[in-house]
C-alpha cells in the first residue's frame, strides 16, 4: 500500500508528479504518480547510482536492462499487463509509468484472505497461461515469475516486474553458469545457469500455483544457496495442494523441461476443472480480496500524505517536542483561541508554552546514549528477497541472483567493482586479503574447476589454482582457512529402470545424489579429502565451518568433526530427539577454547578433541524454570578474546567464560527471545549489538554497564536483520532483503 514521500524524494519525473510510495527496493522505487491531466499513474525507477557514469559498463547494463524491461511490457499489452503510459530510459533517473493497477499482489492476497480455493488458482492459471503465451509468441521468457510479480483485479491477473525478462535464447547479459531470478521460484536450468526457455516459466507459474493454494512455495525457503540446490535436486514440497490439482502441478514441476506441457496445453488442463466457461474472473475471488481491491482503488483518491522529514528534522523536532509540558490552563487557553494564529504566531505559541514558571520544571535525567546515524545505505540490486553476502578487508560483496555481484566499501558504502559471473549458487568467501570463488575452467586442460581470485576494484575474477578432481556438478565454495578450502559438490538422482529376470515385472530403481564435501589445498589444487552424505527424498539441510584444524560439517541434525588435512573422522554427534530440529537449523558453529558451541535448548559445548561436552548453560536457568524443559533457549554465540556471548530467551545477553562455562553476568532485556537467534551477536569494545526485529531492529548492550544502551529503529516494521560486523573497517552490518546499512562500530 501507499506510503509517504521520503524527504530525498524528487519532486517530479518527467511529467508526472510524486505522491506517494508504493514500494522500494534494491532496484529502485515504485511511486503513485499524477500527470498535469490528473491521470494517476504507477511509476517505476532505477537508481540514478545504478547508471550513473561512475558505475561504468555495469551502468549501461542496467540501462539495457531497463529499456528491455519497458520493450517486454509492451509486448504483453495492457490485457495481461500494466498497459505502459510513458517511459524514458535514458533519463539521469530512468523511469516507467503504467496504468495503477487496483488489486493486490498475490503474496499479499493470500496473506488477506488465505490460501485460494482450487476453482480460483485454476482461473488464475489459465489466465496466466494466456498471458504468458502471448510474451512466448512474440519471442520473449518472463524468467522471474513470482507471487510479487501477479497482481490480482477484478477483471483478471495482470504480470508485472520483466526486470529480467528475455527474448529466448539471449544471453549476453547473463553469463553462462549464473543464475538469474528468484531462487525459490526458479526453473531447474535457470539455477544451473543455462538457457531458461518457455517451459522455464511453466516450472514458475507452477511454483506460484503452489503458492496460490496453499500458502508455500513448493522448495520452501532459506539461504539462496540452499534454494537453488533444492530446485535443482529436491523434490517439491506439495502438502495442501488440492488432489485434483496434483498430478497436474507435478507434471509441471518435473526436472526434465522436455515432459513439461506448454501454456496452450495447461491453459486447457486447468480450464477443464472449472464450473463452466462464463463466468468472470471476479466471482472465482474470495470476499476479503474484493474488500482490499475496493481499499487500493480508495486510495488512489486520497490527498497526498505530506513528506517524512529528514532525520536532522525529525530530531530538531524530537528536540523542541522534548522536556515538561504546558500546564492545563495554558492548553485550554490556546485551544479557545482558535487556529487562526498558528501560522503568523507559531513560535510565540511554542515560547508561551515552554515559559510556564509555575509549573514545576522536570527532575533532570542522564542523558541516555542515542542510536547513531547510519554511516552509509547500499540498495540490493537484484536480490528478489534472496541474496548472499561475504565480508573482506574493506569490502562487503552483496551477491544476489540477477544483479551479480556489487563489491561495496564499507568505510563509505559506495558500490566498486561489479561482476556478473559471480552468483549465489557458486558461493564466495572473503578474508583479509580478498575475495575467493570456485567456478568452471574458461581453458582446457587438467581439472574442469578452480578457485578464482575477485577484485573488489574492478569486480574481475582470474583463475587462481585448479582444483585437479572436482569435476563433479554444482561445485560451491563453502569455506576457508588455514591454507584448506572446503567445497560442496553434487550429483543429481540416477534412475534405473529394468525387468526382473524372474517376475518380468518392471523395476524402477532410484538411487539418491550424494552431497559431497570436499578440502583442497589453496596452493597447489591437490584435494585432500571427500566427505560423503546420501539423503533419501530431498536435499538434506546442511552447514559447514572451518578452524584452524577442523572442518565441521552438520546435515540435518547430525554434526561430524573432521581433521582438516588429514580428513580423518574425530567425531560424530547426534543432537538428542527435543535438540534436532533446532540443530538442523542452525548455520554458524562458533568455537571457544577448543570447544564449539551450540545455541539449542541449552548452551552446548562439545570439546573439538572428542565430541564430549564440556560444559552446559541452561539447567536451573530462571529463564528455564519460566519457559518449559523443550523451549530452545539459546540463540547463536559470539566469541571474543574467549568470552562467550549469547542471547538467553526471556532474559537477555549474557556473557560466559569459554573455558568452563561459568556465567559472568547478564544484561536483562524484554527484547531476548526467538527474533534475536537469526545470527550471533556483533561485540565491539563498548557495544555488543544485537538484531531483534520489529521496530528496533537493532540494541546495543553496554558491556560495562551490563544494560541495553540504545536501539536502533529501521524505516519499517517487522524486518528480521542480520546483524554482521565488518572488522577492518570498524562497522556493524545491518543487512535486510532490501538494502544493507553501516553503523560504527564501537
């Protein structure tokens, strides 16, 4: 829905003035706009940053990408799409107006009123078949279709958002072996970064019929990287999708693009299941999303909200609104004078009011330290909601599914280097010398893959040490240290199908890929060593860490410890029944004093030498006694100069020696809870800062004072940040799917 301008908005674009907001992100932003005519307009821009002269060959790519954004709109028409009013792609801030589209976006549809009945997700389909035949007649792949890129109205869904859409066959703007579009509504070959052809778009508009009636996407969620491994290998996730729509959808959903139907065909298929064929669009809608399209068409109309002021207004403001109020005679007094006075008496109004002598002027406080202001805001370009993002020397590297990846300078966040080879699904990991791929071989020659070197400055990425063996499919980097490397490398399903000598029955034999983690030294290419996993039906969650002599490997809720050179097994730990489902989530395996450590119902340390633990934090906890024996109680540590930190749920951070696990204090907070377990803590010399979500999305704890000093608020709601630190040059990281944030790090 609309919001405010911001105070930086722009007055005007072209010839259509700005009233408000409808939304923003690492692309650019989307406004509620009216001609000189009074023609209500939704305009679409890009990042002036984006295409700026600064941004070099990356800019004149995202120009492209835009005016191919505007030429697929187009194409569409104005039926099954926005109809475009005006556009002009090569302005200093390229913009896009089409009609206002008065319905929701599917994702918020569903979010209204539930999951749709299956006669209205078979109307939808239809109608998208239809519109996505029309886009594949003329030549052209949609490539992003998502719940967000469907609006619903009354007279039928339009597609919107050909960010990246292409004509097939195309690719001179993806580089081979990268992929482009949103990970949990990815076609299979679009996650291995190959030719996304129309039948790419089947596989999506299946995913969001998934989505439509059920309320899930059908690879579920997570890390990029985890999304596009369950796309290309796991199996779809169809609980809830209604049984006359489930052989259809799996059809759609196969591997193989060659035994997907096409539009034409499941535009039929889907028909079939429906009363009959006259009835209109409208009445297939539940009642809740007719009310929320009667709300957007209201708002349309209504005055233009006035401007957030900046934050240097807003805090003179908070400033003058601060200190004892006026007495209640005074108030009155001023209120039977009328408003007429406000605009030529205002500060002889605010003056009258703070010089009341007979009221008692308030008891003076400490002044309490403030959030500080942001160093620097760096929009994801490209993200979908979905993105990776590595840290190394000076530099943050935001790698995202259809921006590449954007080398930012954390000291002042402005953008350096961009790649678009690099992408999520390869994986990248930086250190105090710079940033490190694994990716195909561009030569012939011994070993089809090596480990690459990336320049922040330039974005370039030269071939640094071939990986002699790692020639198997979906090679990532996962981590390094030490001199090792460790990789994860897959192979898909391998499907057998042969007569029984004795029966003649018809035997099919299916045996699962194998998630391979494999160490290789980073000098000489040689590997070391492989662990194999066999998983039965889906890709097995899985995370990894290295230290200087380990490598420790978790799939689902089993944890394994490896020599790092030798890859000898030291140990195997299985989480107990009430700890697995809390240990198959977790992603970061601190270590302290020859111990790692787990954040489940208890704090868990296990000795690095034996598997054994060595201490526990959680028994006899009041937090414990308060919240019942199978609550998770701890979220993810921090380690620094080998004290322990961690968020405690219904108490707050507390801090613990890391050798015996003794307590050392706590900083009780109303905030700790499940919000603040997404990543560890970031400790600094003063601070250590913690992401809690909802309107302060991060609070800094005074290690002094054992007390939460400040909170920093987003511009929104309900956002769940990472916090992340950026050591060499001193800032805190607040990442978000729309943009990533630099605060001092203290």
């Amino acid at each position: 829905m609309a919001t405010p301008l911001t105070h930086d908005d722009p007055q005007q674009l072209g010839p259509y003035r700005l009233v408000a907001r409808l939304g923003s992100g690492g692309m650019g932003t989307v406004y509620l706009a009216r001609s000189a005519g009074g023609r209500t307009v939704a305009l679409k821009t890009m990042h002036a940053d984006l295409v700026s002269g600064e941004a070099g060959t990356a800019g004149a790519e995202f120009r492209t990408r835009f005016r191919l954004e505007t030429d697929a709109a187009r194409v569409i028409g104005d039926h099954y799409g926005a109809e475009v009013v005006d556009a002009d792609p090569l302005a200093e801030t390229p913009w896009l107006a089409t009609e206002y589209v008065l319905g929701p976006p599917l994702d918020e549809a569903v979010a209204v009123s539930g999951p749709l009945p299956e006669t209205t997700t078979r109307a939808l389909g239809a109608a998208l078949c239809e519109a996505l035949g029309q886009l594949h007649r003329s030549g052209v792949v949609h490539r992003d279709l998502k719940p967000s890129n469907i609006l619903l109205t009354a007279a039928g869904p339009k597609v919107i958002d050909f960010g990246i859409a292409r004509a097939a066959g195309d690719d001179h703007l993806t580089r081979t072996g990268t992929a482009a579009g949103t990970p949990a509504f990815m076609s299979p070959e679009q996650a291995s970064g190959v030719e996304h052809t129309p039948v790419g778009d089947v596989f999506a508009l299946a995913g969001v019929l998934v989505f439509a009636c059920t309320g899930h996407g059908p690879f579920g969620g997570g890390q990029a990287a985890d999304l596009l491994y369950r796309v290309r290998y796991g199996e779809a996730d169809l609980s809830g999708v209604p049984a006359g729509l489930l052989p259809l959808l799996q059809r759609c959903l196969a591997k193989e693009p060659e035994t997907r139907p096409g539009t034409d065909e499941l535009a039929m298929l889907l028909a079939e299941g429906l009363p009959d064929g006259t009835a209109d669009f409208a009445d297939q809608l539940p009642d809740a999303l007719h009310a929320d399209i009667l709300r957007r068409a209201a708002v349309a109309w209504q005055p233009q909200p006035p401007r957030l002021p900046s934050p240097h207004q807003a805090a003179m403001e908070t400033e003058l609104g601060a200190g004892p109020g006026p007495s209640r005679r005074k108030v009155l007094a001023l209120a039977g004078a009328g408003a007429v006075a406000v605009g030529g008496a205002g500060m002889g109004a605010w003056a009258y009011l703070r010089d009341d002598e007979k009221e008692p002027a308030a008891r003076p406080k400490a002044k309490k330290p403030k959030a500080p202001k942001e160093l620097w805001t760096r929009p994801v370009v490209g993200g979908g909601g979905a993105f990776s993002l590595a840290t190394g020397g000076n530099y943050v590297l935001l790698l995202t599914t259809t921006g590449g990846g954007q080398f930012v300078d954390a000291r002042n966040g402005k953008l350096r280097g961009v790649s678009q080879v690099l992408s999520p699904s390869l994986g990248i990991i930086g250190d105090d010398s710079g940033f490190y791929s694994v990716g195909s071989r561009s030569v012939s020659g011994e070993g089809t893959h090596a480990l690459f070197t990336n320049d922040p400055e330039t974005g370039d990425s030269e071939e640094d040490v071939v990986l002699n063996g790692a020639d198997v499919r979906g090679t990532a980097i996962e981590a390094a240290e030490n001199g090792i490397v460790l990789l994860r490398a897959s192979t898909r399903w391998v499907t057998r199908v042969y007569r029984d000598k004795k029966t003649k029955k018809k035997i099919v034999e299916k045996t699962p890929w194998t998630s391979q983690f494999v160490a290789a030294d980073m000098e000489t290419g040689e590997l070391l060593w492989g662990f194999d996993n066999k998983s039965p039906d889906t890709g097995p969650s899985y995370a990894t860490a290295l230290t200087k002599n380990e490598a420790l490997i978790r799939v689902e809720s089993t944890l394994t410890c490896i020599d790092a050179r030798s890859g000898e097994v030291r140990w195997t730990w299985k989480a107990p029944k009430e700890d697995r489902e809390s240990l198959a989530g977790l992603q970061q395996f601190p270590t302290a004093k020859g111990h790692v450590l787990l954040g489940l119902r208890d704090l868990t340390a296990l000795r690095l030498s034996d598997g054994e633990v060595g201490w526990s934090v959680g028994e006899g906890r009041e937090a414990r006694a308060a919240l019942g024996p199978d609550t998770r109680l701890y979220g993810t540590p921090a380690v620094k100069d080998g004290k322990v930190y961690v968020v405690e749920n219904g108490n707050g951070l507390i801090a613990i020696d890391g050798a015996s696990g003794e307590v050392e204090w706590e900083a009780r907070a109303d905030w700790a809870g499940p919000q603040a377990f997404i990543v560890a803590p970031v400790v600094g010399e003063k601070y250590a800062y913690v992401g809690t979500g909802g309107r302060d999305w991060v609070r800094a704890v005074d290690l002094e004072q054992h007390k939460t000093a400040w909170s920093y608020r987003g511009p929104e709601d309900n956002e769940r940040p990472m916090v992340l630190a950026q050591d060499d040059a001193k800032v805190v990281l607040v990442v978000t799917a729309a943009d990533v944030r630099g605060l001092p790090l203290q």
